[in-house]
C-alpha cells in the first residue's frame, strides 16, 4: 500500500504541478493503481501514446473516455514512474 501511494503520489504531484496534461479523476476519486490524463488535444494525445511505446513505455494508450493511462501496479517499480515522469517532461516542453 505504501509503495502504491507513493508511485501515484509521484505521478499525481507531477500532473498537479503543471498545465500541459490535466487528469481525468477528480482528486478525491484518484486510483493508486491507474492514473488517467490527457493532453486536451486528440492529436497530441495519439502522438503521446505513439512516441511513448516508441520509448519503451506500453499500455499508456488508455481508453478515449479517459485518455492515457498509467497503469503503475505493484510490479511497477519507482524508477519506471520516474522514467514515465520524465518522459511525459520532455513531450510536454516538445509539443507546447
């Protein structure tokens, strides 16, 4: 549980501190185990899901109601949130 609130907590904090990706979950709805955002913009959105299996990120895709998803279950080391993290830094400044 706590390694699960601090992957989230992570991604979480990223996507608060920043006006590129808003979150689709309210605040007091968020899941620790699947975190959903978009960009607001369909064509960016694709792009982000393209470029991030290009990355050797998979499954960010999510569904068209939610936009990405991040899937960060247990298995999901801190390093590959970070890594996504640092990933989703980079497209943001590549695509304003």
């Amino acid at each position: 549980q706590e390694r699960a609130e601090k992957r989230s907590s992570m991604l979480y904090d990223y996507l608060d501190s920043q006006d590129f990706y808003k979150t689709v979950a309210a605040k007091d709805s968020r899941s620790h185990m699947n975190v959903t955002f978009r960009t607001g913009n369909d064509e960016l959105d694709a792009k982000f899901a393209k470029e991030s299996m290009a990355a050797g990120m998979s499954n960010l895709k999510g569904h068209r109601s939610v936009g990405a998803g991040a899937s960060i279950y247990n298995a999901m080391p801190i390093e590959g949130v970070e890594k996504l993290i640092d990933f989703m830094k980079k497209f943001a400044e590549e695509n304003k």
